[in-house]
C-alpha cells in the first residue's frame, strides 16, 4: 500500500462510479493478484463507459495502472462488451502504442447482468466469490472506468466534482454528458432535447454533450 496515493484519492473524492459508490481508497488498502477495469454496465442502454474507454484510454489505463500498483497486482483487465467496437479499438491501439505489457482486454458477450462485479470476475477470472464476499476474497480488485479516470485524475490534484450520465429512452435525442455532481434530473433530460412526444420517431443516435 502506498499511504500517499492513498491519501490523494480519498481527498479527491473517488468513489465507484458504478452505482455503489464504494469508496475508492478502501479497495487500495488491500493486496491483489489482478485488477479488472470495469466497462461493461449491467444495462444495456448504458453508454457513458463505452464512451469513456473511447474518448479517454489513456486516462483509465493510467487510473487502472495506480491501482495495479497499489495493490501490487500483476496484471490489469479492461472488462468491456464486444458490440462497443469502438471503445475496444481505442483501448487495444492504447495499450499496444503505450507497452502496457501487464494490461489486457476481456471482450464480453451482451448479456444482463455482465457489468455486476460477481459476474465479471467469474466470466474473466473463472473464479466465484463466495455468498456474501467481495472481489478481494479471490484476490482481485474491481473498479468502474470512470472511477480509474478519477483515480488518474486525482493523483493530478484534480478532484471528483462532475459526473458522466447516459441519458436515452423517451427524450428527444440520447445522450452521454458530463454534469456537475448534484445537476437536477430535469436539467440532464433538458440536454437530452427535452421529453419526447409518443408519436415522435426521432433519431436515437448518440452524441456527447458536456457541461460545466
């Protein structure tokens, strides 16, 4: 364990950005034989993972990299779906061009629930947590991407102040964007062109809005 990288991601507010909001720091208190990188959201209309694997590798590889470090881990997993071939052509370009030779990619099939951290280490690693366990009882540690990009950003002084959403279903235009933590729920659909009326087919493309 290293008390200062510790110490800065505590500081800077790092939690899973997964849904749990498990404290960050906490997991980098422990020893571990693999850290997964974990980009494949349970849901299946959840883009905001994809699109940070896409947009910001060499972040998430960095963030995965400190953890891997801390942890004393020898190897990393960057855990995303195979349909997102975008993503999985910016990361594999990342990890080939930058020599990241303890990081590699697990494409996973398209099903429900494969983003759950029980799942994921039994479909990457073969192994099962035990009832009632956590990912660090067989020795691996599991963290969301856009977590591992806050830890990278963090160990800059930048703290946890914004957050990237999906937005989709019955609004105008599906989105991923990037709002301050606390944003009102009727602001992000707002970005999202508003509420879509039933009879409306509109374009269900995704585009990337951020805000500050």
């Amino acid at each position: 364990m290293n008390p200062e990288i510790v110490d800065k991601v505590r500081a800077a507010g790092v939690v899973g950005a997964g849904g749990a909001g498990f404290p960050t720091h906490v997991k980098l208190q422990f020893e571990a034989e693999q850290v997964l990188a974990n980009g494949a959201s349970c849901e299946p209309l959840l883009n905001s993972d994809p699109y940070l694997l896409e947009a910001f590798p060499a972040d998430v590889l960095d963030g995965l990299k400190t953890v891997m470090d801390v942890a004393n881990a020898g190897i990393g997993t960057v855990c995303i779906k195979s349909k997102h071939r975008a993503a999985v052509a910016s990361v594999e370009e990342k990890i080939r061009s930058e020599g990241h030779s303890r990081i590699r990619l697990a494409e996973l099939e398209d099903f429900y629930p494969a983003g759950d951290e029980f799942i994921l280490v039994n479909e990457v690693l073969g192994k099962i947590v035990p009832e009632g366990g956590i990912p660090l009882n067989v020795l691996a540690v599991v963290s969301n991407v856009e977590s591992l990009l806050n830890v990278s950003r963090a160990m800059a002084g930048s703290p946890v102040t914004d957050r990237y959403l999906t937005v989709c279903g019955e609004v105008n235009q599906a989105i991923v964007c990037k709002v301050p933590i606390g944003t009102p729920a009727n602001a992000v659909i707002d970005l999202a062109g508003g509420i879509k009326a039933w009879l409306d087919s509109g374009d269900e493309k995704n585009h990337i809005k951020e805000t500050s």
